[in-house]
C-alpha cells in the first residue's frame, strides 16, 4: 500500500506523467539507385563477419542486401515505386472502349435491319405454301 501510494503522489507532485501524445507515423524510407549500389559494392568488399556491421551501420535488413544484390547482378537496380504501375495510356483505353461499345450497338442494329426482310421473305413463303396446298 505504502508503496504505490507513494508512486501515487511522486507522480502528481512531479508532473511526471506518461506521454499521451500521438506520434506521427512513420514514413517508409526509400532508398535510392546510388545508394543500393553503393551498399551492395561496399558489402561485396567486406570480409567475412563484417556484413552485420555494415548492415547495423547503415540500419538495414539482410534482406534488402539479398535482394537488392540479385538486382544488382540482374542490372534492374532503380529507383522504384512500390505499388502498381499507372498505365499512360489509359485515357486512349478508354476513348476506344467506348467507341468499340458505340459500333457494337451500331452493328447489332444493322444486323436487326438485316434481318427484318430475310424474316419478312420466310414469313411471305410459309404463306404461300400454305396457299398452294
């Protein structure tokens, strides 16, 4: 009892309160081309059991090492974004769906333009036939 009473007042009395204040989030660092390639070459130098103090150096992940040693020997190390690519042409996609949605209505109306007299002339036929008998 003593003691959290104690706790109790010293932290009242003090004003040493827990910080409630909510910190910005993180931001994902991004690193770039130069950089990769300049760790991946100054790792390619270190001798056996030096990685881990390059790695705690820099503050970096052995797996950002791995992968980007493998694009590094690919030749596709770049300044990548993450996520999906924007396609630059999707404004012209567009435009053509929708002209392609526009000649489809306009073919089936010329198809059903089509049609209507081939219907009449079979219709035409069955009755005299039906006449003939």
């Amino acid at each position: 009892m003593g003691r959290s009473k104690g706790i109790r007042n010293m932290s009242a009395s003090n004003g040493n309160r827990p910080d409630t204040e909510v910190r910005p989030r993180a931001t994902r660092r991004r690193f770039t081309a130069a950089y990769k390639r300049k760790i991946v070459e100054e790792a390619a130098q270190c001798a056996h059991g030096e990685i881990g103090a390059l790695l705690r150096r820099e503050g970096l992940y052995s797996s950002y090492l791995t992968k980007w040693r493998a694009e590094y020997e690919a030749g596709t190390l770049s300044n990548k974004a993450r996520g999906p690519r924007a396609n630059p042409n999707a404004a012209e996609v567009k435009r053509l769906e929708r002209e392609n949605a526009r000649l489809q209505r306009k073919l089936e109306q010329a198809e059903a333009i089509i049609e209507a007299p081939k219907k009449l002339a079979r219709l035409l036929e069955t009755q005299q036939e039906d006449e003939t008998r």
